[in-house]
C-alpha cells in the first residue's frame, strides 16, 4: 500500500460544450488563500473563492465554490500566466505577450501601472524582496526571448519600474528565482546567474525536443530541474547538488515542489516522489491534465475543464500510516526530514513517541543494538520495557504503559521455551538498563531500574555484575531483592545488599553463615575480608567486640586488622581495653603493637616495653622448639634486636628481669649498651655469646653517631677485655692490625704484654706510624692553606686601604646624614664614609 501525501478533491469543473470549438478552456491558475484565479483561453479572466473545507468534508468533492467576479479581456487570445502579490492586492495578467496589472478582487484595470510588452513568463518575489524600502515592494522578472533578456523590475502600490536588465547568452525558456539568483534554462543548457553582479554558471545540457524544460525553486537556495535521462536534479545557489535526484518517468509536461513531496504531471497520471529518499509515494490518475500550481496550502492540478486540489495529508496521519504498514525506518526519516515544518514541540513529542515505536518494532526483530539506541534516543521509561518482563514488573503499582503494542509485538513469556531467544531478550534488557542507569533517563524510576538489574544478573548467575551494583550506592528494595537473592542463593550479594542500605548485623549474619558453611573458598575469602572491613569501620564497639573473637579465631593476622586499621576521625576504642582482649591473641597483639609504635608513633613506654617482651616471647618460643635456625625466628629475633636498637622508650629494667639466664645474649648486650654500660655489654658478647666479631661491630655501631675519637675507648676496653684472656691474644693481635686507625698508638703500646714480639703487631705498628705521618702532614697542609688565607686577606685589606682619605669640613656620614665631627670613622669599599657606630644600619632610600 502506497503512501497517500495528498487528498485529491475536484474543485472546478466546468460543463462539456457541444461539438464546436471550445475556446472557453482553462489556461492558467492562480492561487491565494481562498482566492482562486483561472485564465481562459478565451482571454476571460475568472475569480473563485474556495469553500473552507476540513474533515471528511476534504475528502469529497467541493461543492460550495462561488464565482465572485470575471472580465474579458479585449484581445481575444488566450491568457498565459497569472500572478497575485497579495500585500498590493494586485493580480498580474500575461496575455498575447504584454504584461497588465489588475486589482484582485474588482479585477478592474490599474491605469498607472502600463502593460509591460515582448513578456514570455515571468517570476514574482514577496514582500521580502526589497526589505530596505520604506514603502511595500515586490520584484517581478519578465522574460523576453526577442531580446534574450531578464528584466528585474520593482512593483508598488501605484507603479512598477524597471531597475536593470540581465543579458543571456541565448533566449530564455523557464526562470526560476531565489533573492538575487536566476536560474534559467536558455536553448540547449540550464545556468545560474546573480542579477546583481556575477557571470553566469552553466549547469548541464538539456534537449528541449526529447522532453520538458523544467526549472522551479525546491526550497530556500535550492532550485528543481529536468536533467538527462529523466532526472530531477536539485541544484543550489553555489551550483552544487544537495541532495540525490530523483528518477521519474518519462513523458513529464511540468513538475512542482511541495516539501518534502516533488509532484510531476504526465498527460495520464500525476506521480508523487519523496525528496528525502527518492522514491514514489503516490500516483493519482488524471487524463488530460496540463498543469500544476503549488500554493503553501495545497497543490492544484488543473485541465481544460476541471480544477483539482491536492490537500496535503496531515503529516501526524502519514507518520501513522507509515508505521501502520510497518515502515518505521522510512517513518524516522520522514520526520526527521520535515523538521523544519513542525513547531519545536510537536517535533519533540512525535519524534520521541516514533522513535519509541521504532524501538519496539526493532525489539521484536532481535534487531538489539537498534532498539538500544532507539530507546535511548527516543527517552523511552526504562519500566516500559521492565513491564514486558513478567517477572521482573516495575514495583510502582500504579505504573501503566503508555505505549500501543506494535504490529510485530511478541509475549515474552511465550519465549520462555525457546531458552536461547530468551536469554537474548534478557542480555537485551540487562544491556538497556546498564545504559540508562543513573541517567536523567531512569529519573524517578532508579528502584525499578537497579531491582530490575539485581533480578536479571542473580537469575543469570552474573556475580560480578552483581557485586557491581550492590558494592556501590543503589536504590534496590529490600522487600522486593531479599527474597530474590535468597532464591537463588546468591548469600554474598545479600551481605552486600544489606551493607547499602546500612543494615550491618545483618550483612554480618550473612557473610558469617558463607564462613561457617560449604560455599567456594574465593566466596569465603570475600566474605571474610567484608566483614573484617565492616568490623574496622564501625564507629562504636557494639558489633566491634560482638563478632571479634570470631574474627580473630578465624586469622589473628587478617582480623587484627578491626583495630589496627581503624581511621583516626573514628571513634577510638580504648587501648588498654584493646590490648586486654588481645592478650589471648599472640600474634594479633605484636601486631597492633607494632601498628601502635611504627604507624601511630606512640610514646607511651608501656607499648613500647610490651611490644620488646613480645618479640622476646616469640623468640624464646620458638628457640624452645628448636627452630632457631628457622628464617621465621630469625626474622623475628632481627626485628627484636633492630627494635631494641632503635628506640629508647622501652624499660631496660623489665627487659632484663625477662631475659636474664636466656640464650639472648646478644640482645642483653644491646641493653647493656643502652644504658651505657659497654664494658658489660662487650663482656657479654665476648664471653658468653663468644661471638668476637659481633663485639668488633658493637665497637663500631655503638657510637656510629659521635666523632671518631668518641668511639677509641670502646676499643681499648675490648682490647683489655681480651688481653685478660690469655686464650684470646690472637684475637687480641688481629684486633690491633685491623683496626689501627682506632686506637691511640701510645695508650694501645703501653697496654700490651712486654713479652709480645714486635712482629706479632708489625701491621699495626706501620699503620699507627702511617698515620701519625700522615696526620702531621695534612695538618701541616692546613697550616700553611689558613696562612695563605691570612695573607691574601692582608693584601685585599693594603689595596684597598692604599692612599690617603680626604675628609673636608661639611663632610656627612652616607648612614645617618650627619656631619663627621671625630677622627675615627669607617670607609666602605665602595668609597662612602660612615660613622663607627652607623655601619650596621641600612643605607637610607634613594629619592625617585
């Protein structure tokens, strides 16, 4: 079925004459308003009003057409063309090639206005065409073939004139005009040419013997015209085609534009063709028609007897027609095509209302991606679609679908047996919702969209997607989500449900359950580390003390994490209540200890003494169990040594008490070092740990901090220390000549045995000899680099003091701006005197 753009209505028809000549036939129309003007071919002129017609009234004939006035003209040829400007209310009459001006409703003559002579057509602009003048003017352009000329003349009230002549190379067949562009189609070609200026364009050839010579203006800056092969080219002011052509038959008499619709007449039937994509949307049957006028109200077709009328179709009713016979594509680009002739507001409210429809017609096709974008285009309710989903229908109650079904609507639950269609549908609608979600398009409706969601993804088994929603902020329903997660037991994004919507001990509950029963370990895992989380960002203890010896039990190392892990806005639970309670949990309470002293910076000593005792405990434990070699232990014991090392606000006194009668020599030691007892603190090393190494690095690292002769006599008491050993005076050898710079040679010599040979400490003995050398050289270098130094300040201080200094009477101080009155002053280096006690002041501001 074809598309009905016009509403075909006789208007005129006029009755059969006998067997003789009729020269009473019609020539030429022309239309305003309700006015309707007929040429005769007998030079009458004939003046109708036109009934309003609306309704079925259109669709029938017109009846109700009234004559009102008609006059002969004196020649007795036939009437050419006809043209009204309707703001001057004068009706334009060509006849026998002059050109006379009549008022339009007497149709009596305009004596000022004389005929205009050798006028083969001519073309008319509005009231726009001079918007300059002070007074209403039109244009009016006659074509004269005798002179191949186009004469631009200017219409008033009472006279017209002639402003200028346009030259053609050839005679001119058809004009047509758009401000100050001609488009004319002389003998063989169609051009373009600016009556104000520009040299013509040539267009295209014609053949004015094979078919009609066509040239009408398709719109603003856009002219239609008959090319080869039976082309309707749609040419612009520039000479450049804007849109594609159209592709009519053969056989056309004239052609017309009526937007979007491009009308041509045949001497059978009148065919109408779209301009948006080409093609024929109507044929209306007409037997001996000869011509065409396109008003803005409607297009009229006329022959030598009868006046037809073709009344647009509303372009609601075709919009409907089309989506009717299923042609919703071709509906879009209709009305996206005809924009320009619809108010903002209806444009907005069809526009959406078809995309819509389109949306589902593509819906139904599983034509998925399309109706996404459609729908998202056309703002479609997101719970439109959720209400074809029986299952997952909007939670507003009162919601009512204000969309038709569509030729091609489907039941969804039909759907259901066909398993593979119907997970398609449902990645459809889980894909819009995605889309639509937090848009202003799901505007009021975010509990449907996000339940709607949470049903489709826990229904699917989509668990990532769906710890998605539920782990940022959302708008589910409780009432409605619960019993869904539970169906399908998804318990993990039921924790999290409750989460958003702050109901903790219940998420808790949930995840707690998912622990303690069979569920995947990765499943475990998260809702462990959820509620660990939950537990840490609590502000009071409630649930914080209520669910932390499960937590813990669990693992010390993760479940600490409640109270080391807490923020510092947060309401603080009390430590020693914290540290009581962990007293049970070993590791967990080095732990927040350690998260105490290192991250908080505490500086209580109890937490520092605690967290000591503990490495120690740990230590100790493990050493019991024979895993000193073991790298936990080991780590364990550096921490202990390198804590001990570093910090200074432990008890000395507690740590002791613990590890006395220990293998923790070592860190006694250290102890002892802190308190500033080194001779026990070496004692300890050497004899106990006997780890003589680890007492030359004591020596070393001890007093790491203060200059080197701080640190010679912790040398010397390791030395005594080992020459009261006679077991150790190897040790006490190889001390010496390692570390010779560290000793005081004399001190070092003195305290030696008298029965030790000089080869025994000979390195020792070269390096101390070296280094007295070496020593009293670089001082002696230093020595003589400072005299340098002085003398060069000496010399600086003779040059500049060379000479004498003048002071004359009157002479002032470049400080304070007073007079020199005593002998003593100061003289700068750049030449200014200054009183003794003005050398420290800033010299005053210069004037600008």
């Amino acid at each position: 079925m074809s598309l009905q753009a016009f509403i075909p209505t006789l208007v005129l028809q006029k009755p059969a004459s006998g067997k003789e000549k009729d020269k009473s036939s019609i020539q030429c129309l022309e239309a305003c308003g309700r006015n309707l003007y007929i040429g005769g071919k007998d030079s009458l002129i004939q003046h109708l009003i036109l009934p309003v017609a609306s309704g079925q009234e259109i669709k029938e004939r017109c009846t109700g057409i009234r004559e009102t006035r008609k006059r002969q003209l004196g020649s007795r040829s036939p009437v050419s063309q006809l043209g009204a400007i309707p703001f001057l209310n004068h009706l334009l009459v060509l006849c026998d090639g002059s050109l006379s001006a009549f008022n339009m409703f007497s149709l009596e003559s305009l004596p000022a206005l004389r005929k205009i002579r050798n006028v083969a057509f001519f073309r008319l602009r509005g009231a726009d065409a001079m918007p300059d003048s002070p007074a209403p003017v039109s244009e009016l352009f006659t074509a004269s073939p005798r002179r191949r000329t186009v004469s631009v003349h200017a219409v008033s009230v009472d006279r017209w004139e002639c402003l200028r002549e346009v030259a053609l190379p050839q005679e001119p067949l058809a004009l047509a005009v758009d401000g100050s562009c001609l488009c004319v189609a002389t003998g063989d070609r169609y051009l373009l040419k600016d009556h104000d200026s520009a040299a013509p364009l040539e267009l295209f050839p014609h053949d004015s013997s094979k078919q009609s010579v066509i040239v009408e203006t398709a719109g603003k800056g856009e002219f239609l015209l008959q090319g080869p092969g039976s082309l309707g080219m749609f040419v612009t002011r520039s000479g450049v085609s804007g849109r594609p052509p159209v592709q009519w038959l053969d056989g056309i008499l004239t052609a017309q534009v009526h937007f979007p619709y491009v009308l041509t007449l045949s001497s059978k039937a009148l065919r109408v063709y779209s301009m948006l994509d080409q093609r024929i949307k109507q044929t209306v049957p007409l037997s001996g028609a000869k011509g065409l006028l396109s008003t803005p109200e409607a297009v009229f077709v006329f022959s030598e007897k009868e006046v037809y009328s073709l009344s647009p179709t509303p372009l609601v009713d075709q919009i409907s027609a089309l989506v009717a016979n299923e042609r919703v594509d071709e509906a879009l680009d209709f009305i996206q095509g005809v924009k320009s002739l619809l108010s903002k507001d209806t444009y907005k409210a069809l526009y959406k209302n078809l995309t819509c429809t389109a949306g589902f017609v593509k819906f139904y096709q599983e034509n998925f991606s399309e109706a996404k974008d459609l729908f998202i285009k056309g703002n479609m309710d997101p719970r439109e679609i959720i209400s074809l989903y029986p299952e997952l229908s909007p939670t507003c109650e009162d919601f009512k679908s204000q969309h038709a079904a569509v030729f091609n609507a489907k039941d969804i639950r039909a759907l259901r047996e066909d398993h593979a269609t119907f997970q398609r549908y449902l990645s459809f609608l889980a894909d819009f919702l995605r889309a639509v979600r937090g848009t202003e398009q799901s505007c009021g409706c975010h509990q449907d969209v996000d339940g709607a969601l949470l049903k489709l993804y826990a229904k699917r088994g989509e668990e990532g997607d769906l710890v998605d929603l539920l782990s940022n902020p959302n708008d589910c329903v409780l009432s409605t989500c619960v019993p869904c997660l539970e169906h399908y037991k998804r318990f993990f994004a039921l924790g999290l449900l409750y989460q958003s919507h702050g109901q903790d001990y219940n998420a808790i509950q949930t995840w707690v359950s998912i622990m303690d029963g069979d569920e995947p370990g990765d499943t475990k895992h998260s809702a462990y580390e959820n509620i660990i989380d939950l537990l840490r960002r609590q502000k009071g203890g409630q649930l914080v003390w209520k669910f932390a010896d499960w937590a813990l039990h669990k693992s010390q190392e993760v479940g600490v994490q409640i109270f080391s892990g807490r923020e510092e806005e947060q309401d603080e639970l009390g430590e020693e209540e914290v540290l009581s309670f962990l007293n049970k949990y070993p590791q967990a309470l080095v732990l927040y200890l350690e998260n105490l002293v290192h991250a908080l910076k505490s500086k209580k000593e109890k937490h520092h003494t605690l967290l000591a005792k503990m490495y120690v405990e740990q230590t100790l434990q493990a050493m019991e169990k024979g895993e000193d070699v073991d790298a936990t232990v080991n780590s364990t014991r550096e921490k202990l040594q390198q804590f001990l090392r570093e910090s200074s606000l432990y008890s000395t006194a507690a740590l002791h008490e613990r590890i006395r009668g220990t293998g923790l020599h070592v860190e006694r030691a250290i102890l002892h070092g802190v308190a500033g007892e080194h001779r026990k603190a070496l004692n300890v090393l050497v004899h106990e740990e006997k780890d003589l190494q680890a007492a030359e690095d004591y020596c070393e690292t001890a007093l790491r901090h203060l200059p080197e002769e701080f640190r010679r006599p912790l040398y010397h008491t390791l030395l005594g220390i080992y020459l009261d050993s006679p077991q150790l005076a190897t040790a006490a050898a190889d001390l010496l000549n390692r570390n010779a710079a560290a000793f005081d040679p004399v001190a070092a010599l003195r305290a030696l045995p008298g029965a030790w040979s000089v080869p025994l400490v000979a390195r020792f003995l070269c390096e101390s000899v070296r280094g007295l050398i070496h020593r009293g050289m670089m001082a002696g270098v230093e020595r003589n680099l400072a005299k340098a130094e002085h003398f060069r300040n000496k010399c600086t201080r003779a040059v500049v003091t060379r000479g004498m200094v003048k002071v004359e009477r009157g002479q002032i101080c470049q400080r304070c701006g007073r007079y020199l009155t005593e002998p003593e002053f100061t003289r700068s280096l750049r030449g200014e005197l200054i009183h003794t006690h003005c050398w420290g002041r800033e010299p005053p501001p210069t004037a600008l």
